[in-house]
C-alpha cells in the first residue's frame, strides 16, 4: 500500500537555526512554497518546517521541538561526512558506530540539530 516517505514536517522552536542548520551543516537545498511556507529539500524527499505555536492546520497532536529521531543515508563517505561536521564546528554525539538500516548493515554518526532531535547520518556497509 506504501511505496515510500514524500515528506514529513519538524516542528522548531528557533526556525533561523534550524534553516542553518539543515542548509549549511547538512546540506539540504531550502525551498518556499504556499504562502512563504519553508522546507528542506534533498533528494526527492522534504521536510517541512513549523514554528512552534504558529502550526499550519492540520498537524500533529502534540507538534513538540525536539522529538524527532531521524536517519539519514549520506551520499558521500562517512569519514567525509566526519570531516564535514568537525569543518562545521557541529558536534559528534556518537559514532562512528554500526546500526541497522531499513535494508541492512550501516554505519552511523549521531548530531543533534538546534532543537535537540536526534539526527543519525549514516553509509551503508
């Protein structure tokens, strides 16, 4: 019935922050849609973004900053992804370490963004 994620929304407390972040550390393209909306672009994926206590209608139940644990498949090595970060001044929360992705062995870096979810980076093995 699902044949894959289009987009999925983030909720920021600091929506300045969050734009640097997902545009200079993690290199996502910044797109404006609707009535000046923002989202980050990569790949044939987004994530759109809310300003807490000014959600479009209809979101999440308890649209909260912060409550997000996402991985994402780098397209570069992740040694270069690790140097990126280190150029970046971002700080490694964990890693390099081995997880499993949704079709089989990866291995993983952990950041948190501005708004402190959890963010895994990460290469197939």
């Amino acid at each position: 019935m699902i044949n894959r994620l289009d987009h999925l929304v983030l909720t920021s407390s600091d929506p300045d922050a969050t734009t640097h972040f997902y545009t200079r550390v993690l290199g996502m393209r910044l797109e404006t849609f609707g009535n000046g909306r923002i989202a980050f672009r990569f790949g044939n994926q987004k994530i759109n973004l809310h300003v807490r206590g000014h959600e479009f209608e209809p979101k999440a139940h308890l649209p909260v900053p912060g409550a997000l644990d996402l991985c994402f498949i780098a397209e570069m090595k992740l040694a270069e992804v690790i140097a990126h970060l280190q150029r970046q001044n971002w700080p490694i929360v964990e890693g390099p370490v081995q997880r499993t992705g949704a079709t089989g062995p990866i291995r993983s870096v952990y950041i948190r963004d501005p708004d402190f979810n959890l963010i895994e980076i990460s290469e197939y093995l």
